[in-house]
C-alpha cells in the first residue's frame, strides 16, 4: 500500500519515498477525490492551474511526472489510467491517503483564482514601487526641460498673437545675430559662437531661428520654424553632439 502525504508532498511505499512537485500533488488529489472515476482534463487543470491559462501538454508533463514517482517507489505506473479523449483516472484502493484534507470541486477552484486575483495587485504596486524608485535626477531634469520648452514655446507664440519681430526681440535682449545659411542664429552677448556648432549649424539648414546658449559643460538650441512655427530644444554635452545630430535631422525630416 502506497501512502501520499498531501502536506509534504511525498510518496512512501516501505522504506521507499519520493518527493512530488506541488502541481503534482494537485493533480493526485483531484483523481483520488474521484476514484475510481475517471476526471477529465479540464477539471485536472482549473484544479491544478486555476485561472492561469496553460495548454494540455503541461498536464500531460505533469501526469508522466507523477508516474515516475510512483515508479521509484516501487508502485505500477499504470495505477494512473489514461481515459482516451477525456482525462484520466486512478485505481481505487492502491494509495492511502488523509480523506479529510482533499477538495477537489469547484470551491477549490475558486480559491486558486482568488489567490491569483490577490497577487495580482502585489506585483502591480511592485511595478509601481519600482518606478517611484527612479533617479530623483532624471525626474528633475525632464521637468527641468519640460518647463524650459513651455516657456520658449509660450513666447513664440505671444510674439505671434502681439506681432513682435525677432529683430526687436534681439534689440530689447541685447542678443548678437548672426546669419548662418537660411538659419538666423541668435546667442547672448559677450559670447562667441565656436567653430564646431557653426560648422554644426552649417549641416542643420531650414528656414528657422535658432537660439544657442552654453553653460557650464553643456550648451542648448532652440530650433523655431518660420514655416510651421514649430520647435525644438535640445540640451546637449559638447563631447556628445550625436544626441543633437539625431533630433536636428528629426526636426528637419518633419519639416520637408
């Protein structure tokens, strides 16, 4: 006589045991439930898997599973019939077992899918957890240039609605000008403009303004179209001028 103890998961025949996985334990107690009738494989896997949608061949892997166990505790593998085309079922009266702690209906079902259900918020205030969790920086400095790109497009667009000139606007600022192509380059005074962004600014040609400025180890452009009256900002590390070459060419793309 075969013993299944269902809390630890183990098969004893004698001085013979063998540890089942836990779906494996599921499923024997779902067909001890029911023996000597046979179960069919859509209440093995509800019972089994609960509301986790799996194919039949999980089921399959895990009936080969439980015969092998049987196997190494000295037991017939065939104790574990296959039912062609329904399911399967199990031998009545070869495996001893604690009656009082096997369910196996649809109230079981349930609590699989309600335990399911509660996970799944968990992970979702871990996903959420995760994102707080980001580099107080990076939100600091996309607010930053957020606010940054509001201003510059909410005075573009007052000089629009009020009819102010850049010409004015270079006059009331103190902004050199400098023509560059068809690009009207505007940058602050006591500043000089370098030969890498002219040269930069040679390749980046479309009938706009542009506004640059350098701080520190960075330097910034402001791309307005006087076409479509669209804009760009970009902040860039001199070092790394690729980032600007990419949005340049993606502001111009959009303008042909």
């Amino acid at each position: 006589m075969i013993y299944f103890d269902n809390v630890a998961r183990k098969l004893h025949n004698g001085h013979k045991s063998t540890r089942i996985g836990c779906r494996e334990t599921l499923i024997l107690e779902c067909l001890l439930k029911h023996s000597p009738q046979a179960v069919s494989k859509k209440t093995l896997i509800c019972y089994g898997w609960g509301n986790e949608y799996i194919g039949q061949t999980s089921l399959a892997k895990s009936i080969s599973a439980l015969r092998r166990a049987l196997l190494a505790v000295g037991a017939d593998a065939s104790l574990v019939i296959t039912v062609p085309k329904y399911g399967y079922r199990l031998t009545e009266g070869m495996i001893s077992y604690p009656p009082a702690d096997l369910v196996c209906s649809d109230d079981a079902s349930g609590q699989h899918s309600a335990s399911s259900k509660e996970t799944q918020p968990a992970q979702t205030q871990a996903v959420s957890q995760g994102r707080r969790n980001a580099p107080l920086y990076r939100q600091c400095l996309l607010i930053a240039m957020t606010l940054l790109l509001c201003v510059a497009t909410s005075v573009f667009v007052v000089g629009k609605i009020n009819g102010w000139r850049w010409s004015d606007l270079v006059q009331r600022g103190g902004l050199n000008q400098k023509r560059i192509g068809a690009l009207y380059v505007f940058y602050p005074p006591g500043s000089e403009l370098g030969f890498s962004i002219e040269q930069f600014l040679t390749h980046s040609q479309c009938n706009c303004f542009v506004y640059t400025e350098k701080k520190y180890k960075y330097a910034t452009l402001l791309f307005v179209s006087k076409k479509t009256h669209r804009s760009t900002f970009i902040r860039y590390s001199p070092l790394n001028i690729i980032h600007a070459t990419q949005k340049i060419d993606e502001f111009l793309q959009q303008e042909k």
